[in-house]
C-alpha cells in the first residue's frame, strides 16, 4: 500500500486536468504536516487540495473532508499565503517518475511583478516534506526544516538552494528499454526478480514490482538467473505495457480487500496478484485515496494529540486496580472476623472457670448443635477478662476494616469503570474537538488540572459531535463519543419510548435509535447494535452482548460519574463488532 511513483503519476494526472489554470483562493494549515489549498478551476468551481508530509501517509489529492483550523495560523501557511495566495497554477508534473510533485505557481512578488513560485511535495516516508522556493530554486520555506544536524545528505532550510532527493542511481521507468533492463537483470544474479525491479528503478514499490512479475508468468521470489532470454522479454513486457498505460493516462484505480473485508493493497493499474478477491473501483484516485487515508490519517493525528490525555488516564487505570486489590485482600484478611467475636463471647461466657496465666483453653462451642471444642489462645500476662476484650476490640477492627475495604473497594470499582470508558472514547475520537471535550470532562473530574484562561481571551472551538448513521431501514441512530455526549444523549436528546443501547458490563457509546412510539425493526435493531459493538472496548472480540431497552427505563444515579446510568427491563443480543458496516451507515 506505498504511495509510489505510479500513484503520484496517477494523481498528478487527475490534478493536471483539474486544477491547471485555477487559482489559489484560500490556504490553511490544519495539521503540523499538512497543507490544504481552495483552487478556484473555471472548469471544475471551487475544491480543496490536501498535501500531506505525514511520515505514515504522505499524499496529495482532492478532498471533500473539511477540516478544523487553528486559532492562530501557523508559520509556514503564513509564508505560503504571502507569496502564493491568489496565483494561478501554471502546471503540475511529477519529475523523473519520483515521488515528487510539483506545482508551478504564477503570483505577484512584494514589487508587484509576476513570479513563479513551486510548491514542492515530496512523498518519501518519514522523510517527506512540503517546500515552498522562488523561481531561481532559492527555499522561502519547508513544512519540516531539515538541518546538517538531522541529515548530512542533504539540508532543507530557507535562504537554501533545493536540490533534489539523492536518486541512489536508479533509472527513470519512462524511459524504459530491452537493453538496458536485460543488462541490469544479467548484472543482478542472486537478487530476486521483485528486488531487482524495485531497487533498478524509480517510482516502483515492492508491491507494484510483484505485480509485474505476476503478470509476466513468475514468482516474485525467483531469482534473475533463473531466467533465460524468453524470461526477461516476458518480465520485460509485463513491465513496459504498464509502463505505456501510464503514458497514456490509462489508470484504474481500486482497492482490494481480503475476505474479511480488510484492505489488502490498492493499485492505479489493472491487478491481478490477488485472483478473485474482491475489489472495489473509483472514478478518480481522489476518491480512493480519500477512501483508504482519511478516516486512518485522522485517526493517527487524534492518538498523536491525545497520547498526554491517555496517559493520564492509563496511569489512573493502573492506580485503580491496585486500589482493588489491596482492599480485596483486606477484605479477604477480615473474612475470619466472627471468630474473634465468638472467642470472646466465649470466654465471658466461661470466665470464672479460667485459670489465671494461662496461655490456652479449650472450651465447648454452644452456638454449634454438636457443641465442639475449641482451643482459643490467651495471653498469660492478661486476666480472662482482658483477654475476653482483646479479642472483641480485634473483632470490632476486622469488622470496621472489612466495611471500609469494601466501601473503597467499590467506590474504586466504579471509578475504574469510568476510566475504561473515557480510555475507550480516546481510542474512538475521530477529530480534535472530542480530544478536547474528553480533556474537559477530565479537568472537571479533578483528573487534570486546569489551566487558566487569560483574560480578556476567548477561545472560540468547535463544538464535538456525537456520531450519527443512518439504518437499511431509515432510522436516524446516534452515538456518543465521550462520556459527556453519552450523557446529553440519553439525558436531554432522546425521547422517553426511543431505543438505548449499550454493551453488557463492557464499556462503551450510547447508542440511541431514534424511533419514538415506532418499534425498529430488527434490521435496525441489529445495526444499532453492531455500533454499540463497535464503538465499545469489546470492538476486537466476538459475540458481544448489548443490552437495550426503551430510554425511560434508564437512569443516572445521584452523584454518578459521566456517562454512568442504571437501566431495568432490557433484552439483549448477541452481535460481531463490524467497523466496515458502522462506516457504510455513518452520515458524514
């Protein structure tokens, strides 16, 4: 699943014939590693380019995602709207088949004359950067400064000359020729086909070079002296037809999945190493791209800003637990309470016919229909009635110690409960606003502290929202994605005969089906489900049960945490988390 030189010429195609002669509008910085451009196309209206320097999912495309942008923009989207808000884009091209895009972009100077600046993309793992440079190649500004410190090969500052990535002398795949490929695979005896292909040529991913073996006839594991001259004009063509369909613009972009829905891999061109798994094509390498990155490329960003968060709670999870079993076994040392109490009723019972100093007596227990004898220990320095009240104050302290074990034991059992809850909305965030709700809830809660506000500032943020799907059957259902929003659910937006749902004993959403005095149907009863599955901490097992009921039937304690409610008269069923289905009913 690289972002190679094929899909960067397949998107520079798509965005050659979108965005040539369309003019920058607008510039936004939402993340620390990404750029979004609002070209305005006389063709095609208003879009949104995405260019990403994220070290797990560089990419440019077209995006329909909107998203949240900071108070204050940063350095870098600053320096781009300086020189290049308002220019027109003159070309897109993509050089050497590298995985690099550039955008020429023709723009006033501070003199008020016409210049051309490149916004320079390169999508190279964690070394992938944005770079904006004049027309003579001098670097105004990078998205990611590269110093002599951080790499020795090559530096990326602005006052800089940009040179380009070190190539490692591979050849351009354009230009591909018999000969030359022939020599190459003569010279690489030993290396596999899939090696020699990748490691020979620019722009080819170890994927895409076992595709092109799969089509030739052969293994990708096969080694280039196994072949004879037949073999490597087969290997050859394999390689030259796509290398010709690129040429020619002739791209199907497509996702495979494996039988259980997952993503195996996506291809521009045809694929044919995976058989008859299934496969889903798009219109535009856009819509794929947007597809298979946004929700996964969201998801990174939201762990990256709530790793302090969840720490925090993971350090109280752990505090929790250790809570528990320190009163469990409290609770377990006092177990043998009563017998204190019995040895002193005991020996009141039988004070008078106790020796003085002794250290033991056996005496008959008549709270037993057999009456046996006990021996009960004595301290010979102590009278029998000493002794009588030695044992009834260390009955009486087992007995306040088990209460209060048990008090705590519960209170941090419910606490701990919580804790697993918010954990689990972190794990389910799906943008920055529900990070910073569950920050608040946390700060009220006493688990952060917060911070004070300056005056005279406000801060305006977006507000989170819970999810919202919609069922096969119509009905508008909806979960919360914080324990704060799963409150505001069940408490004040659902109405008394509509449908709660949650996981049994298993922390989890609020899911409500929005359905009124209208049962749902059992279609969209077990879609409901499948959510509440989904977005709960079982999202990974089998099976899970979910128990629902009528909203009336739920209440919130007095003084109970966030998102904690008590329920009566449910049923439950029994379903397979399943994030694929959860995704086809969301409403964006």
């Amino acid at each position: 699943m690289a972002y190679d030189g094929i899909a960067v010429s397949n998107i520079v195609s798509e965005l050659k014939e979108k965005c040539i002669g369309g003019r920058i509008d607008k510039i936004y910085q939402p993340r620390n590693d990404e750029i979004i451009f609002s070209v305005r196309s006389v063709k095609d209206g208003n879009m949104r380019v995405l260019v990403s320097a994220n070290s797990m999912n560089p990419r440019i495309h077209i995006t329909d995602i909107k998203k949240e942008n900071p108070a204050a923009a940063p350095m870098f989207c600053m320096v781009l709207r300086k020189h290049i808000a308002g220019g027109r884009i003159l070309n897109i091209y993509q050089p050497n088949f590298e995985r690099i895009a550039i955008i020429d972009v023709e723009s006033m100077n501070e003199m008020g004359d016409l210049g051309t600046k490149k916004i320079i993309a390169e999508f190279m793992g964690k070394y992938s950067n944005i770079i904006l440079t004049d027309e003579n190649g001098r670097i105004l500004d990078a998205i990611k400064h590269i110093s002599h410190d951080r790499s020795s090969v090559r530096e990326v500052l602005p006052g800089g000359t940009y040179e380009f990535p070190p190539s490692q002398d591979k050849k351009d795949p354009m230009l591909l020729n018999f000969d030359e490929f022939e020599n190459i695979v003569n010279a690489k005896s030993g290396q596999t086909l899939q090696s020699i292909i990748y490691k020979s040529y620019t722009g080819i991913s170890p994927a895409y070079a076992s595709e092109i073996c799969y089509k030739a006839g052969f293994d990708s594991s096969d080694r280039g002296e196994q072949l004879d001259p037949n073999g490597v004009k087969r290997i050859y063509d394999s390689f030259s037809a796509d290398m010709e369909n690129i040429k020619n613009e002739k791209f199907t972009p497509h996702i495979v999945y494996n039988n259980d829905g997952g993503v195996m891999d996506f291809f521009s061109l045809t694929s044919k190493q995976y058989g008859d798994l299934e496969r889903n094509y798009f219109e535009s390498f856009s819509a794929l791209l947007e597809e298979f990155y946004g929700r996964k490329d969201n998801q990174y960003h939201v762990r990256q800003r709530a790793h302090d968060i969840r720490r925090i709670v993971v350090s109280n999870i752990e505090r929790c637990a250790k809570k528990i079993d320190i009163q469990a076994k409290a609770i377990k040392d006092t177990e043998n309470r009563d017998y204190y109490r019995l040895c002193g009723e005991l020996i009141m019972a039988n004070i008078y016919s106790i020796s003085e100093k002794t250290d033991k007596v056996k005496l008959q227990n008549y709270y037993e229909e057999d009456m046996p004898e006990i021996e009960i220990k004595l301290d010979p320095l102590l009278t029998p009635s000493e002794n009588a009240n030695k044992y009834y104050a260390k009955y009486n302290k087992a007995k306040r110690t088990n209460a209060a074990a048990a008090v705590q034991k519960k209170q941090a059992e419910e606490e701990l409960e919580y804790l697993e809850s918010v954990l689990t909305a972190i794990e389910s965030a799906e943008d920055d606003s529900d990070i910073r709700e569950i920050k608040a809830e946390l700060m009220a809660e006493g688990y952060i502290k917060a911070k004070k506000q300056p005056k005279g500032k406000s801060q305006s943020t977006k507000k989170a929202e819970p999810m919202k799907f919609v069922s096969s059957d119509g009905f508008e259902i909806y979960a919360g994605k914080s324990n704060t929003q799963n409150d505001e659910l069940t408490l004040h937006f659902a109405s008394a005969d509509d449908i709660w749902l949650h996981t049994k004993n298993i922390p989890g959403s609020h899911v409500i089906i929005k359905c009124g005095e209208t049962a749902p149907p059992d279609r969209t009863l077990f879609e409901a489900a499948v959510i509440a599955a989904t977005f709960s901490k079982a999202k990974d097992s089998s099976k899970v049960p979910v128990d629902y009921t009528a909203r009336k039937n739920v209440k919130k304690p007095r003084g109970a945490k966030p998102g904690m409610v008590i329920y009566e008269q449910n049923r439950t069923i029994y379903v397979d988390p399943d994030e694929i289905m959860a995704q086809g009913l969301e409403k964006k």
